[in-house]
C-alpha cells in the first residue's frame, strides 16, 4: 500500500510512521516529492490493516495497491470455473439459461412453466419458495410445499431447480429439494448465510447486492469459496441508482468487467435489471452480446395473474423467441447457448 | 390507487379492467381524459396488489395513493414514540446519545471508552461484538467474549448497551447481554432477523440500508412492529451515492421527513455517514439542528490503534466537545440531550 | 393530472381546490377515496402548471399522467426518424458507426485514423477541437485549426464530420465544417446552446447528461425540436452512479426503453460509458444486440501518446474486430452496420 | 503520482514505464513489491498527464497524489475568503442570507419578497429573471425586465442582488444590474460562461452541479479564479442520488470537508436540496450548525401562486421564524447571522 503523508507532516512524523508500518511485518519505503512525502509499504496483507493507518492525524490517505479478494481472483486461478449440474452448464463456452416464474404459485402454474421453459431450450427452472418481500403484507412464497413442486418440476423435465434460500437455518431443507442456492441481493452480505451455503458444497447463485461495489461482491463470494465451496456462480441484476424509469439500472460492462478480475462464471438478471417485461428481450440481446455465461429470468404463463413480479415477466412464447435470438448471437461468439 | 391506461386502449380493454379491479374488492371508477383513460380504485388495501395490475398490457402505470407501512405511520398513531431503557431515552423532547467504539476489543479498552462516553454524558454505550465485515480475512468480533465486556461496562457505568445482532440465531444470546438490539445497514431486509427481534419485544435500532429507499425502509420497521414489538428507533447512517470523498452521504433531511411520516423516533450515525473523523462534530450538530432524536457514534480512546473503523472514530476529548455544543443546540429548541 | 389531497383535508379544502383546477381551465373530477381524497384534472397542459398545485397546503402529491414532451413522442409521430448526411445513416434498418480520437492533435493523426476508421466501416469521424475539460490546466483543442484539419479529413475519405460546439457563439463556426454538431454531456442543459443548435437546421448529436432523466433528456432534445430542426440523434453515453470501477455506468436499456418513448434514432458511446478500452469492444457488440440505431467510439492510433481520454481509446485494429462482429450481430436481427 | 504496474509487467515494462515518467520532467522511483511493482513519480504537475500513462497496457491504474486545483486550494491561502457585496457578508464569522422568490414575476411581487425579507434579516435578495427550465414550454424568465425590478427592489431595501446569468453573452446585461452573478447548477461545466464571469471581477454564487464531484466542484470555481476573480462563494444545493422523495439528497458534510480543502466560502440551498418547504426549516438550522457562511432560500408571499418552484418556497412568516433560529445557533459558535 501507499500511505500519503499530509504536506504539514515533519520528518518526525515520517519516521513514526515509517517505524509503524515496520512493526506490521511490511517493508517502509520512504519517497520525498515536491509537496509531500510518500511511503511504500511492501508486503502488503489483505486484512484491511490499512484501514488502521488512515486513521493516523499526519496521515492524508492510504492506497491500497492489491485487490482485497483472493480466491475468487483470476491471479490465482486464471482459466474459467464452469458450474455444471445436470444439464445446466455455465462458464467456458456454455451459456445456461434459468427461467421460470418469480414465485411458486402452485401445481399446475410450475408443471405448465417448467415443460414451456424446457421446449424453448432452458435447462435451469427458477422459481421461489421462500420470498424476500419488501411489504410484511405481501405474499411470501409457499415455503416447503413450493419446494416439493419445484422437485416434481425437475423430475418432470430434468430442468435443475435454482431457488433461494433467505436464513442460515433454512439451508439444510433447502438444500435436500434445490440444485443451486440462490442468495438473492438483500442477503449479499448476510455473512452467516454465505458461510451456511458455503458449507454445503452445492453450486451457489450469488447475486449482487443493489449498491454493492465490485470488491464488496467479489469478497461476499470469497466469503462462500473460502469454506471450501468452489461453485459459486455471480450474477448482476442491476443496481440502484437515481433512474427511475426502470426498476434497477443494469450495468452490462459487469460482464467483461469481472472476466478480466475473476474466474468464476458471470450471468445476467434481466428482469430484475429492468422491472418491465418489453425489455427484458433486447436485455437478454444485450446480455449474450457482452460475454455473459448465463441467464436468470422470469417467465409466467399468465403474466397479469403472477403473485409477485408479473410487470417484469415474460410469456413462453416470448421466452422462446428469445432463445432463438440469443442462439444466433452465442454464434457469433463460437458459444452455445443451453 | 390510479391505473393510468395506455393511450391506445380500447373502451373494452378499460371496462375489462375496471371489472379486475371490481373483482379485487375495489370500487372502480372510470375517468375519461382528453388523451387518456384514467381508472381510480377506492379501497386500496397495502398488499400489493397493484403491482398485479402494472403488467397488464393495456396499462401505462399504476399509481398508489396510500403508504404502504401502516403501524409505523403517523396516521396510526399521531403522537411521538418514545424508547426508554435505562438513562438512555430516545423520542419527545429527549435526544439520546449512544457512544463507543466500533469493535469491543478487549476489557481495558471499552471499560475506559465506556467511563469516558458516561462522563461526557452519554447514555447508551455502543460496541460491537459480532462484526460484519466486508472481507472474511478481517476482523470478526469477540463475539459472546465481548457481550460479557459489555455487560461488564453496563455493570460499572450504568450505560445501556447497543450491540449488532446478526442472524436469527444469535437473537437469544445477544438479547441475554444487550439493552438493545441493533439491526445493521446490510440486513435492513433480512427478513427472518427482523421477525427474530420482533418477537423478543425489546428496543430494536433499525439502521437504513446504504440504498433502502424511505418506503422500504419503514416498511423493513413493520416487519418489526408486525409483531408485536413497538420499541423500533430508526437509524439514519448515510446512503450510497456517486459522491466518493465520504464513506456515504449523509442525507439530514430524512429527519424531517421521517418525522412528518412516522411516530418512531429516528437517530443519526455521524461515524458511517461520513467515514471520516474530522467531519464528525459538524455532522453532529447538524443533526441535532436538524431535530434528530439521538445520535449514535464511534468514540475510541486511540483511534490510530483500533481493530476497525479507526478513520471515523472520534477522541474522548473531541466527544466531550460534541456533547457541549450539541447541548446548547438542543436548548435552542427547546430539547435537552443526554 | 392526478391531485392527491391530505388525509386531513376537509371537503371545503376539496371544492376549493377543484375550482382551482377549473379556474386552470381543466375539468375537475372529484373522487372520494375510503382514506383520501383524490381528484383528476381532465385536460392537463405540459407547462408545468400541476408544480404549483403541489405547493398548496392541503395537497399531498399531484401526479402527471402525459408525459411533459410533445414532439419527440412516439405519439406524436410513430414511425422511426432516421438522420442521414453524407454515408452516415443513422435509424431504422440503418446502424450508424462513428468512430475517431477524442481529440484532433494534429494532421498526420487526424488523417492515419481516418482513413483507418473508413477502412474498417465507419461512416463518420468524430473528433474534438473545442474540448470541454473539467480543468483550467488540461489540453483544450486545437479549436478552429482543428475544425479545418477534421475537414481535410473529410476531403480525402468522405466520412461526416462529428464534433463538439460548446457555445452559442461558437455554433456558426463549426457549422461552417461539421456535418453534425454534438452537444456535449456537461452541455446537455444549456439551453442558449440547444436552441442556438436548434436554429441550424443541421443534424444535432445530443448526448445525455451523467444525470439526467429520460424525461429530462427528451426535453433537452424538445428544445433543439421546437426551434422547427427535426434532426436529432439522442446518445446514451452512461450516467454518474456509485460505481467507480468504470468511468461512468452504461445502462443499455435505455436503448429499448427510448424507442418506445420516442421516434429519435438512439446511438451509445461505449469509451465514455465504460472509460476503459478494454471493456469496449463487448459493450460494442452488447450495444448492437439491444437494439441501438448507431455507435460513437474512440479510436487512436497510439493511445498511450493521446492528449485526451487515451484510457478509453481502442486501436484501429481493435476497432476492425469490433465492426466485424457487430455487423454480424446486426444481421440476426435484419440490420446492417456501416 | 503512483504509477502501478500490471502483476504481468516484466523488467523491461517497468524500465520503459521509468523512462516515459523521466522524458515528462519528473522523477522515477521504482517500487518492487512482493506482489507487483508501483513507480513513484516525483514533481506531479496538474495537467491531466497522468490520464495518459494510464493508457498504456502494462499499467494497471495510476494514483494522483495531489489535488488538481490550485489557487481554489487552502494550501495555496491557508486564511477564509470572505466575498462582501453592500451589508451582504460570506465568510470568516459572517453567515450571509440571501432570500427571494425563484422567478421575478412582477413589480408587487418582488418589492413585497424584498421588504419581508430585508425586515426578517436577509442581507440578499435572490430572484431569477433568466430563468434555466426543464421543459421549453415552462415559464423563462422576465429577463431584462426582472433585472430592472430587482434593482428597485435594491434601491428600495439596499440587499444586495443575486441573479442567475445562463450564457455568456448575458454576461455584461445582468452584471449591469446585479451584485453577485449566479452559475446555476446546469451549467456548473459551463466553460464559456464561467469564463466569462470570471472576466468580470464581480462575485460569483457557483452552484455544485447535481453529479458533481467535489474535486469537480472546485475545478468549475479554478476557471473562475484562474481569470483572476477570487470572488468565489461555493453553493452546495443537493446532488441526484436514487433518494427520489426528496427533490435532490442535501449532503451537509460538504459544508466541513470543503472548509478542509479551500478557503473559497460555502453556503446551501435548502429550496433546492429538498424541494419540499416542510423540510426547508430543518435545514436550513442544519446548516448553520454544519458550519456552512451562508444560505440562499426561496422565499414567496403565496408559495401556491408561484410560477415556479413554489412547493419548495416558504412564506416571509417562516422565514422570519428560521431567521430567529438561525441566529441562536450561530451564537453558539460565536458567528453572526445577517
């Protein structure tokens, strides 16, 4: 890290410092500008031990120089992870696509999704169970009876079953029905929850949280791999700012992004990213046309009778034209898209 | 709630609506513009319903006219809730002062911060034991270690103590030590955490969540509320913005604003909402100024040594000074701070 | 309109501020809520009459049902305004590609890039001989002398001529050489300056503002439309969020989103949007799968040697490989890409 | 500056990086690290020439050590700037106020805003006669018309005037008849016209764009001072964060980090930074105890038949209650509010 000294500090202040950056186990590397001193320390750590001198009078701001995360960085794995579990493939050249309502709303609503989604090339079922909604008054989710319906999904269609998992003691019984744990934004940084999935060694969907940066993403997955779970899918569903027009702005330079920071797989909620369902299409366009390695969204068979989110999901019909579209541009790429 | 009609729809595409909206319980009314169709529904209930409606094709937007919170609302309950425990009394005419350190590092440290805070005249002594942080590799907190050290504080100050829970299965611990239970900004809507600590009926500081809108965030206290617990304070710490030479940005006006929606009292974190701790005092008496309720904030007997957060806590001396200036404040109005 | 009354207002309050609303010269429809009390104004204006209603005591919120612009809706003209000058064709089947260095330097620059751009595809060249920096001490342009050499530049390849003006007094000289005046981020509410551009009857490339609206944008675009110049090309070039891992966050759905709005054709800059080259190439390809009526990029021929924004330039050899894949992509949704 | 280099960059990479720095006049210190290798480049000058090392491929991101700004700098003039205009007085232990309707909108108007605020304690009159608008068919502005009623209103109560100029060929008009020239926040990156009031030595009231970085901010104000005018006051008046119930988010910290890094005076606009006259109150007592020399208010004899912005003006009667808070507060830090 580089720690900037204010332009009042005295030589003495400079040892002092220099001194204490020698008992942290670092090399102090002293540099005299025109304005200011700088001091290089060398060997620097990742435990946020440069917080500590930031909080020094003669100090004016300390850069850190490494990346805060490790396992999750492509410094130290530098070909692509690629999650696979039954027919859902995500990294490398398999783009996996995940559909399927925002809730799980009953028998028939899931059985009749899942066959739709399945025909149109889909190979993950999305769909949840327990549901993090913003109103106490709001429906949600079914709980383990929506569990039990997604696993008939999947014995139906083979689709792999994605679905959240909100609390660390849920995890077991989640777990014994889903294929992939979904983390969903509010929880990004619900430590115990990313420790609880962690130890499960399923693969796990992260999602980043609504003002989360790429550090705080990529350290709330170093969290899950550093439990030993190397699994973890990331995925950006837009983020909060002053747009109002759509329900979250959705950033897709996050894609190249964090392929050139990680090598963990990357994919894309557009119907989150958006909130409106007519541009969830040239979202998902968009999407495959950056690099993503996969889709998350939402379809319904009856979009204005959905318990949660209809204004954002798609019909299957449109989902299929979808698909098609997107085939043709993985193409372009030398990529298939499931 | 107003459903707003897209320009195009046909006079069956309204009635077809304006019958939904009959079938949902509501009373339609059909408002025909010069360019548009407008339909009012009288009754709205808060559940979200509208939200149904918004993905029907023929509809432009639609528009609630009720705040979707309802025990927190003033409309509820007109008079100010006022939370009580120990000397520490948040609401009315009484601003509360709850000061510490971030991170209980060891008995010497938070016996001497708690002694100092107590003499300047606080009332609420803070102090983390269980510690979310960004990075796994940071420090984590001395968990039940540090409760019994507050404990211990409490025991010689008479302080009450504000300390983060987590996750819903440390709620029975944390609630054996603390006097209050704090809510962190990264589980604002961590839903089965709110529940957790709705349940126990204690005092519960809610912190916003760095993006959480006021809605969401009121709505994240009725999840508290909702059972059963009344004793919430809100706590303002800063939101995340574009603005980068502060940790967040600190927005004062939530105070008069929560103030004219809500009875619950509402409190300022200085510390976070700038990061910084030179800007701390201003911070401070600009919140009292402002009407706050309380102010929660960071005090370290030596900033430059502490384990986290060194860069925004303030001195005893500097606290003591706050507490000075932040008295003649209150007097102004009329209000007298712990 | 939609005027939203207090819970608290007494039904005098309700009369009086109907025949308020019919004093304005709109139809007041009054509708007695089971809470509130809200009444529809038939006939609303676009001159922000509702900001002054809003002001009254007994008001709660008033709410727009039309959109504020009139000229440049869908609803005023459906069908897509495509801009051409020269080879550069911009809307409809049509995806125009401007490409060039942020800055003219020099002759030998400006014709190397080109001639190397033309080669590659583009059909205009931008360049900027007043540049806006956002400090004092930065490079400012080559100011008319770059205007001549972008014309030379011109002369030899045929290419339209893309370029900046900063201020009304300035419009007349760098329409004496462009072929499209831009109006610059920073400039996107100056209003002298749109009606000034307004006046020419040239093409106006007008970029958003980091943090403007879609209705603000549009209503930047209305000011140039109203002076009677229908030649309007908007560009999306990313906007100011919390974000500090690019330069500026591009949201790509503002592609769909705004031909839904509007018939002005919509081109996105990617070296702006991203500010770092390495991500531009997949935001190209991404900006073409969305849907996008044309691209403005950076190309340098040493952008380590650039006096402006080198970070975001690409190579005129990266720059062939983008248009190579966008012209495929372009062709899977029917398009072709200059 | 600190020049880190890629984890890849070889010897020689480091050598030519050292080479470019010494062939720019400045001195290179190379930095090897156990992870990766920084350059210290001594002698920095503020020209933007780092922004070109950062394009080079070897280089993974360049860090600034010194401010850009120069004169704006407290290093440059350690003492407050105090800017006297009449009784109007900015700085040092005088709190300025400037009060007044948003637009001039008639002879009685004005006149009236003047004599009640010149009676609560204002020593300024604000009014727009140019007024910048949203939208082309809102309401302009009086123009020279409202310049001459503000004079009157100035001959008749002796407040000093403060008016908006939005283009520089205003410029020499309304310096006819005013006292402090106004930037609005559109055109904080206005070059020309900041040019242009600079030329004039009168003082100028620069308002923070609304996504404006502070180091922006005080870039806009170096254009200003570089032409030799160092009659600069600073105006904060909220920035566009995703906070939407408020009209902008008012970030008080601005008023203590800016007295850290410039000597320039800084007061707020509350009107603008909440929208909601409701909240003006608190804030304005917010910012007096923030530490801030100055306000600006919109204030209105009937905010509900304002032409603009009267959701957001307060009556002469609450302004004359503010006033009389506002003073208590100052006493307290031994300052004097007009």
């Amino acid at each position: 890290m580089i720690v900037v000294m204010k332009r009042s500090a005295t030589e003495e202040m400079v040892q002092q410092m220099a001194q204490r950056i020698e008992n942290m186990g670092l090399k102090a590397h002293i540099i005299v500008g025109t304005e200011r001193t700088v001091i290089a320390a060398i060997g620097e750590k990742r435990n946020g031990e440069q917080a500590t001198l930031e909080s020094c009078e003669e100090v004016d701001k300390v850069v850190p120089i490494l990346a805060p995360f490790k396992i999750a960085s492509v410094e130290t794995k530098p070909e692509p992870t690629v999650v696979q579990v039954r027919d859902l493939k995500i990294g490398g050249d398999s783009i996996g696509v995940i559909a399927g309502p925002c809730s799980v709303e009953g028998e028939e609503q899931i059985l009749a999704v899942a066959q739709a989604v399945k025909q149109a090339g889909a190979t993950g079922l999305r769909g949840g169970a327990f549901k993090p909604r913003t109103s106490p008054y709001s429906f949600q989710g079914m709980k383990e009876d929506g569990l039990k319906l997604l696993a008939a999904a999947r014995d139906m269609t083979g689709l792999a079953i994605v679905t959240e998992v909100m609390t660390p003691h849920h995890v077991e019984l989640v777990a014994k029905y889903a294929d992939v744990l979904q983390i969903g934004a509010r929880n990004m940084q619900n430590y115990h929850l990313l420790q609880a999935v962690g130890e499960t060694r399923m693969p796990v969907l992260l999602k980043r949280g609504a003002s989360a940066t790429m550090d705080e993403f990529l350290l709330a997955a170093e969290y899950i791999l550093d439990q030993g779970n190397s699994q973890v899918i990331l995925c950006e569903r837009g983020v909060r700012t002053f747009e109002a027009h759509t329900r979250f702005t959705l950033p897709l330079a996050t894609v190249p992004y964090l392929h050139e920071k990680t090598h963990l797989p990357i994919i894309i909620d557009p119907s989150h990213g958006t909130g409106i369902a007519s541009l969830v299409p040239s979202m998902c366009h968009a999407s495959i046309a950056a690099g993503c390695d996969g889709l998350i969204l939402e379809v319904h068979p009856d979009p204005s009778q959905a318990l949660s989110d209809g204004a954002q999901s798609v019909t299957p019909a449109v989902f299929q034209d979808i698909m098609e579209q997107c085939r043709k541009i993985a193409e372009v790429f030398g990529r298939h898209c499931s």
